[in-house]
C-alpha cells in the first residue's frame, strides 16, 4: 500500500508524455494527427473541445461526441448508438480501465511506459520509447493480422487528473479503424 501512494505523488510521470502539441495515432492502415490547441483537439475527422470542467463535446465524421468523467469513470456517447462507459482507478501498474468504449467491452492499463489491453475492437501492446508508445496492435475485422503501431500524446494531457487522461484517449482511439 504505501508503494501505491507513493506512487500516485510521483502522479505526473505515470503516463509518458511528449512536449509537442500533437496526438500522433499512426498505424499502416489508419492514423490520425490531432492538434492540441488550448483544450481542443482537431483533425481532418475529429474535432472536439473541453468544456466545464468534465465534458469534452464535438464531433467525429458526422457523430456527435459527448464525453463527461468523475474521479473513477468516463462515460458518454460517440454518435447516436455507441456507449462509453469506463471505470478508471489508479493501481501500482498506473491507470487500469475497464468497461464499454463504442459498445465492446474493453479492459486496458497505461503507465509507467505501456500501454497494453483492449481498446474496443482493438487489442495493444505498447511500450514507451522516450516519448512514444510503440508496438503492436490486432483489431477484430482482421484478427490473424498483427500490425505496429505508435502512439504519442502530449504532456499538456498526460500530466492532467487519470480519468481525464482516459477521456482524451478514448477520443484518440476514435481512429484506430479510420
């Protein structure tokens, strides 16, 4: 226990994190870059801001996103029929998430260099190489095919609250089959 809380005072480097304003999802199919512009982040398909306090609220292609979190849970939708609803606790393995994101059960941790677990109809495992995630991923519509993949996120988020962190993320993980 007392690794625990020693651990959530080093809080700020839990989620590895780059200087840039930019979320780089890259993958050989699919990828996206969103700017990090105050609190919104935009791209070509996604383009959404934070609003008071627990909500981030835009659009993906013609979906609307509407996503609000407490101290444990993300929960929203991302267009009319696809629910998000994630629990987020702290463990001495980082950020542990489990629930529904788009509608599939999902269970991932992040932290302290990895990001691993699956991520909707995708599965990860990622390890931080400096400032980037990378690694591999198998999603559903082609389960026998395993890709790399990289991920990098801004410290502007990863150093915010753990389940506000998640509810960037999961708004990242809107292009993994783009």
């Amino acid at each position: 226990m007392w690794l625990l809380a020693f651990l959530l005072l080093q809080q700020k480097d839990i989620v590895t994190g780059a200087a840039e304003d930019e979320v780089i999802y890259s993958a050989p199919r699919t990828g996206v870059t969103l700017k990090l512009k105050g609190n919104t982040l935009s791209s070509a398909t996604i383009n959404v801001s934070k609003y008071e306090g627990n909500q981030i609220r835009g659009n993906y292609k013609t979906l609307t996103v509407d996503i609000h979190w407490t101290n444990d849970r993300v929960s929203g939708m991302i267009g009319p029929g696809s629910q998000m609803n994630l629990k987020v606790r702290m463990t001495e393995e980082g950020i542990k998430v489990d629930g529904m994101y788009r509608g599939i059960t999902s269970h991932f941790r992040i932290g302290y260099g990895i990001l691993d677990g699956r991520v909707g109809s995708c599965r990860y495992n990622l390890v931080a190489e400096k400032d980037t995630y990378e690694g591999t991923r198998t999603c559903d519509h082609s389960p026998n095919f395993t890709e790399p993949m990289s991920l990098k996120l801004p410290k502007k988020i990863t150093s915010r609250p753990p389940a506000e962190v998640i509810a960037f993320l999961a708004v990242t993980f809107l292009g993994q089959r783009d």
